[in-house]
C-alpha cells in the first residue's frame, strides 16, 4: 500500500467532521504549500540539485528550520539516490514520509491525548510567552472537556497582565465553567493554590491554570513558573498531569528556545500550536518534536470555542498535502 | 541551541580563511554559506536573504583585506554594511497633524502587542513630548480588551475612550476622534483587535476605519519573533492600509528578530519603536545598527570590525585591564564599556564584554535592569570629569546636584557609588587570582 494510501486511510477512520475542521482551518497553509510543490514538480521534470535547492527555500519558507531542513534534504537526496527516482512526481511521496517520520521518530503513531487522572482530579498548567494564546486556549479546552462529561474548573494565575483575570471569566462563562482568582498584582501560586483547594472541596475531575505569558530569556519570571509548579506537584499526587506550552504557530526560529526553556523550568509534556489558521507555517514543530520529543496535543484553527483540535501528525501532512494525496489516490 | 552552532561556525570560518590581501571568491563562497545559515536562522526571510547574499557576493569579491583583519573578517564586513543599509537610519518620530488631534490608529496580528504598546506610546507621548493624549478603545472582540486598556488608562491616569463590546468599531473611531477635537486632546491612539492579515472581513473593517477617521498614522505592530510569515503580514497589511511605520515589540527576549529586516526589505516602512518589556515606559526609539549586529549574533566579530576601522588596537583592552588590576577603573571607563556593549544590542553582552566577567560564577542567572541601566548612565552623564575619575570627591552637595541634574535621588546615586566600590574591589581581586572566593555574587549597579 503506497504511503499515500495509508495516510488517507489513516485519516478516513476519523470522523469526517473532525478532518473537515482541520483541513478548513489549514487551507491557507495548506494552498501555500501545496501549489508551491506542485509547482515545483510541474516546473522540474528531473530531480537535480536545483530541485532539492528550491525545495529547500519551501520548507524553510514553512519554519521548519534551518537544521532540520538541511538535514531532511540530506536524506532526501540519499533515498532518492538509494531507490534510482528520476522524476520529480515520484519525490512528492518521499517528501511526506521523511515528514512525517521526522515527526514520530520512531515513536508510536498515535495521536497524543491528554493524560489525565481517570478518577480524581486532574492538573492542567498552561504556560507560554506573551500573547500566544494562553488564555484562549483554556476557555477552548474548557469547552472541550466539559463536552466530553468532564467537570473543569479555571484558576487565573495571570495576576499581572491588565484585565487577564476579566478575560479568563468571560472564557469560563461561555465554556460555563467557575474561575477563581484573587485580584490583579496578588501572588500566582496563591491562587493557583486556591484554585487546588476549591477543586478538591468541589470534586471537580479537571482544574486548568492560567499563568501571565512570559519570555524565556527572564529567569526570574521562569522561577516564578517553577514555584508554581512545585505548589501543585505538592497539592496533588502525580500533578500537573499535564503542562501545556502554547506556541504561536506564526513564530518562527524563538520557539525552540521557547520549547527549551520552558522545559527546563515546568518539565512541559505537550504543545499547543495556536493560530494555524493563519497563513502560519507551524513547521518549527517538526524541529521541536525531533530535537526535544515534546509532542503536540492541539492546534488551535480561529477564535471561537469550537477551534481547538487534537493535533496528529498525519492530518498536518495532509493538511500541508492535502491536494498532493487526493491525486495520487485518485490515480491509484 | 542550534544557532551557537552556527555561530562557531561563522567564527571557525573566518579563523579559517587568513593571510591574503585580497578577498578571493573562494573566501566569499565559503562565508556567504554561513552568513545565509546564520540569517535564515534569525528568521529573515528566505527571499530577502537570497537578495542579500547575491548583492554580498558581487560586492566582496576582489576587495582589499582591510588592515588587522582577515579575509573573513572583511567578508563580515560587507554583511554588516548592507544589513546596516537595508535596515535604514533612525526614524522614530511620529507624525503631527496640522489641525490637532493627530490620529494613530494601531494594527497587527492577534497576541502582536498592540494595547499594550498603545498604552506606552501614550505614555511616551506624554513624558516625552508633553502631549496630551487620549486612548480609544476599538478592539470589541477580544474578551477583557477593553478592560485591558481601561486598566492601563487607569494606571496612567489618562482617559480612555469605549463604548462597551456591542458598538461598531467603526463608529468608535469616529466618536472618538470627535470627542478629542471637543475636549481638545491632541493625540488619539486607536486599539484595534489584532486580526489575521487574511481575514478579509476584519481587514475591511480597518479599511473602514481609516476612511472614517483618516488617521495621521497607522502602525503596524509585529512580534520579534515571528518567523517567515512576517513578510506576507506585513505586505498585506502595507498593502490594504498603506501603514506609516512599524513597532517591534518583545524584544526583550532572546529572539535574533530577523523579522525586521524582512519587514523593511519588503514594505520599505521605517520602524519607529522598539518595545522592550511589559512596563509602560519599556518602549524605546528602534536602532537599525543594533539590529542589525542582533540579526548576524556575532557581537565579537563585529566589534573587533569596528575596532579594526577606526583603529582602535589591542592596546586600548590591554590599558582597561591594566586599569581594573591597579583598580584604577573609573566610573568613565565603566560607561565607555557600557555604551559600547549597549550599541551591539543585548544586555547580556554586556557581561561578556567585561573583561572577565564572563568566567564569573553566577552572572548566568542574574538579572539585568534596563531601566536600572538608564539611570547609571543619567547619573554618570551628570557627574563632572574629576568625580568620574576620582567618586571620593563626590560629597553631599555634589551628591545632591548629581541626583538633580539626572533626574535621580541621592540615594541612588549612593547606590551606584557603593556598588561602583564593590565592583572595584571584586575587580581587583579577581584579576589578582586566587583569593577573590567570595561567596554571593557580586552586585553590579545595574542590577
Ligand atoms: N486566529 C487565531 N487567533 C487566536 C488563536 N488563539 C488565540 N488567538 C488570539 O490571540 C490573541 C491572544 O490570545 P490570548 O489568549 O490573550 O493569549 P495569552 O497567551 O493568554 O496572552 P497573555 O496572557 O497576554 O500572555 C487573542 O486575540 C486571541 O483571540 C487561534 O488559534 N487563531
Ligand atoms: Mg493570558
């Protein structure tokens, strides 16, 4: 079965909604991309250093990175060489499986979810820079677990950004879930720790917690984060069961610092890659999943509550292929 | 990080390439390699990047190696002009209507910065220009945006202009402009909602807006970091808009914000601003060459170019050791050094720039104040010549004026000159060898 095949088959089973979702709010990265190797195919009917030269400025082009791309075109060319392609269609296909394997890197190829406590409470910590979409993100996830038959509730660990607290209860009253907070300048890990107590008393399966967005390079903010961490790891057995890292899919070579340090400091577990419903590349992720095996959990495609999306690897590629898998199954 | 790795490499090339008087094309081949690497690394989009290297490439071969350099040197010589040209001069002031109120309306992608540096060009627009402006609140979609900016009005004690989440921003602008021209405000700043650049609807909406007030400025507010979509942003903002100017905000962080020279090659529109912190008068006058030097990440380099040109030798680094072994350092040579490391950029260089500050233990972690740094600098600036040389002369009443003429108290300049003492001794120790084990760190004034 040619690996075309197999990723449509793979993204079949999903629920066709879901795929809709994911592939409407791409279709700007996706056209992009696509028409740009489409193009590339139609213009270069051998497959030569120019070729492999333009490709490169693609994927670049995509923020995949410098390093990660110059080593995928390394191997590119080695399995070009090793399987004899000469012509340029052929390569298309070869291009989404070093993707999607630069991805997984051997690991399962699974979607990731959530690891959440089945009976018991549950820690959500979200942290991130400075307006990557944090707080929108909690209201989105909030919507998303409550569907699910999960009771959340949101603590407002933003005490320093101007009306972050307002923002986050505007999000929990269209996600219909309580926020608690303290007010503006008071000391995160207070509420945060507040937001713990109020969990346990209440019963309540999930409790996500909003931080002030920060940049990486500011040890004593990234401290602030580590304390607050260690007041939940201290609160609950085995929390925060997850730590999300936002990241703003526009951004381009900063967020594998981003991904870095922001480990180093909370130990983060999974990704959120927002604003892919721009033009945004996103490709850094590739980089970030292959140098420090953080995988993405969800993408965020717009502003409503609904656009919040599991991530999975396969759908990215053909989010980023679409148009390339549909012909080449069509042919089949 | 991958981009030290290629920094080295920038670095180990250079020390390859030595000992010809002239710049061969072997040399620039081998350099231009890296310089592109080192740029796409710092996010400057591909295409400028290729535009760049191509003008490199035929301006380098064949020139004469300046003395004290090598040919490599001399290759990141030519980058560093055509960055420096590319990027433009300094243009950071804003425009002033005729007939006040003059109109700014604010633009950018969501999460870009726009309240928050709505709020510090208010307050730059104030402190700085003893001008009188009001905020208008425009953004009806983002929750808590307009309680965002009321809060910075708040803590500006300036008024901020809504009408609540249900009207029409189109409208608002209006309303508001005709309430600053009434109450005679003479600057009216406009808080978008951040939007995509393809959003067709919202984009219309400004569109809208700027044909309803006809603003005297429209800025386009970009996040550093952002990767190669900066250019398409930019374009299609510039091109819907025709935007007056740009403020770069975050950079703070660590980011090489290589978005700005894409921004300018691609729009030709000056950046006016550099935001640099979350605090309201972290908003700044934007440096090209400073940008620059951050793009390239190669300070060293760049410095000992600078020295080789204006021929500067080995022996002024020699004189400053010498200085800070006999502890004869003085508070001049302390804000030499500073302005020195501040023209490349990052405040973490300045670590690195002190002659030895760099093998100190702990000064990874410290903490640098930018505004703590303003202040050093304001009170140095207002010391006499004999005071900056000899602080022993300085007693309460030259203490007094010090603090007067920089705009600080005394007690803070006796902050300095205590920490100045300190430092002088930790110096001395520390050049001397062995003995300087102290424990705790040493407390730089700026800290
Ligand atoms: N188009 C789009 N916009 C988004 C997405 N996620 C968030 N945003 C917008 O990005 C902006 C910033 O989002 P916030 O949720 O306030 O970001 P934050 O990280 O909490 O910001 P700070 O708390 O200020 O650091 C808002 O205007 C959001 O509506 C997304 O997936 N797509
Ligand atoms: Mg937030």
């Amino acid at each position: 079965m040619s690996f075309f095949k197999k990723l449509k088959d793979k993204i079949s089973q999903q629920t066709d909604q879901v795929t809709d979702k994911f592939k409407d709010g791409m279709t700007k990265t996706r056209d992009s991309f696509t028409s740009k190797v489409n193009d590339l195919v139609a213009r270069y009917r051998k497959v030569d250093e120019e070729f492999f030269e333009e490709l490169e400025e693609i994927l670049i082009s995509a923020d995949v990175g410098v390093v990660t791309v110059m080593t995928l075109i390394e191997e590119l060319e080695l399995e070009v060489k090793r399987r004899n392609i000469q012509d340029t269609e052929a390569v298309k296909e070869v291009i989404s499986e070093k993707l999607v394997e630069i991805y997984y890197d051997g690991d399962e190829e699974e979607p990731e979810e959530l690891q959440l406590n089945e009976d018991g409470l549950s820690v959500i910590l979200t942290v991130g820079v400075n307006g990557v979409g944090k707080t929108t993100t909690i209201g989105k996830l909030a919507h998303r677990l409550k569907a699910e038959g999960k009771s959340v509730l949101l603590a407002a660990g933003d005490t320093f950004r101007a009306g972050a607290i307002d923002q986050l209860e505007v999000w929990g009253e269209r996600a219909g879930v309580d926020v608690i907070k303290h007010s503006e300048g008071s000391d995160p890990a207070a509420v945060i720790y507040d937001g713990i107590q109020a969990a346990k008393s209440r019963g309540v399966d999930v409790l996500i917690c909003d931080t002030a967005g920060r940049l990486q390079n500011k040890v004593n903010l990234m401290n602030e984060l580590a304390k607050v961490k260690k007041v939940i790891s201290r609160e609950v057995d085995g929390a925060p069961h997850e730590t999300l890292l936002v990241l703003d899919a526009t951004t381009g070579q900063n967020a594998l610092s981003q991904a870095k340090t922001f480990k180093e400091a909370t130990d983060v577990s999974g990704i959120v890659l927002t604003k892919l419903d721009g033009t945004a590349r996103g490709g850094i992720v590739l980089a970030i999943k292959n140098e420090m095996d953080i995988p993405v959990k969800f993408v965020g495609l717009g502003e409503r509550m609904e656009d919040l999306q599991p991530f999975d690897a396969h759908q990215f590629v053909y989010g980023l292929f679409g148009d390339l898998t549909t012909e080449d199954t069509q042919e089949e | 990080m991958a981009f030290e790795g290629l920094a080295d490499r920038l670095q180990g090339t250079i020390k390859k390439i030595t000992g010809k008087g002239k710049v061969t094309e072997q040399d620039v081949k081998e350099m231009t390699r890296e310089v592109r690497l080192a740029l796409l690394e710092a996010d400057v989009n591909f295409k400028v990047v290729k535009d760049l290297i191509k003008r490199i490439k035929e301006r380098a071969v064949g020139q004469d190696v300046l003395q004290g350099l090598n040919p490599g040197q001399q290759v990141i010589k030519v980058v560093k002009e055509e960055l420096a040209e590319l990027m433009g001069g300094e243009q950071s002031k804003l425009e002033v209507a005729n007939k006040p109120p003059t109109v700014v309306m604010m633009v950018g992608l969501q999460g870009a910065g726009k309240t928050t540096t709505s709020g510090k060009l208010a307050n730059h627009l104030r402190k700085q220009k003893n001008r009188n402006p009001m905020l208008v609140a425009a953004d009806v979609y983002r929750p808590a945006a307009i309680n965002q900016l009321e809060t910075l009005g708040k803590q500006l004690e300036m008024p901020v202009y809504s009408e609540g989440t249900d009207a029409n921003p189109v409208e608002i602008a209006k309303h508001a402009v005709n309430k600053a021209k009434e109450e005679h405000y003479d600057y009216v700043l406009i808080d978008t909602a951040g939007r995509l650049h393809v959003d067709e609807g919202l984009m219309d909406e400004l569109q809208n807006i700027k044909e309803a007030v006809n603003p005297d400025e429209i800025l386009l507010v970009v996040d550093s970091m952002t990767g190669q979509d900066a250019v398409n942003v930019a374009e299609s903002f510039d091109e819907q808009l025709d935007v007056s100017g740009v403020v770069l905000t975050k950079l703070d962080g660590d980011t090489r914000g290589g978005a700005a020279l894409s921004i300018k090659a691609v729009t030709g529109k000056p950046i006016k601003f550099a935001a640099m912190g979350e605090k309201l008068d972290q908003l700044e006058a934007f440096h090209p060459d400073r940008m620059a030097s951050r793009i390239l990440g190669m300070g060293d380099v760049l410095s000992l170019i600078e020295k080789a040109e204006t021929d500067v030798d080995e022996k002024k680094a020699k004189e400053m050791e010498q200085k800070m072994k006999d502890a004869s350092f003085t508070l001049d040579d302390f804000l030499d050094q500073m302005g020195q490391v501040r023209n490349m950029g990052s405040l973490d260089e300045i670590m690195n720039m002190m002659p030895g500050a760099g093998k100190m233990k702990g000064l990874k972690n410290m903490q640098l104040d930018e505004k703590q740094i303003d202040y050093v600098e304001a009170i140095i600036r207002s010391m006499t010549l004999k005071e900056r040389t000899d602080p022993s002369v300085i007693n309460a009443s030259r203490k007094k004026r010090i603090a007067q003429g920089s705009g600080t108290s005394v007690a803070q300049v006796n902050r300095l000159l205590k920490q100045f003492n300190e430092m002088k001794k930790m110096m001395k120790q520390m050049m001397g060898g062995k003995k300087g084990k102290k424990k705790g760190g040493m407390n730089f004034p700026f800290m």
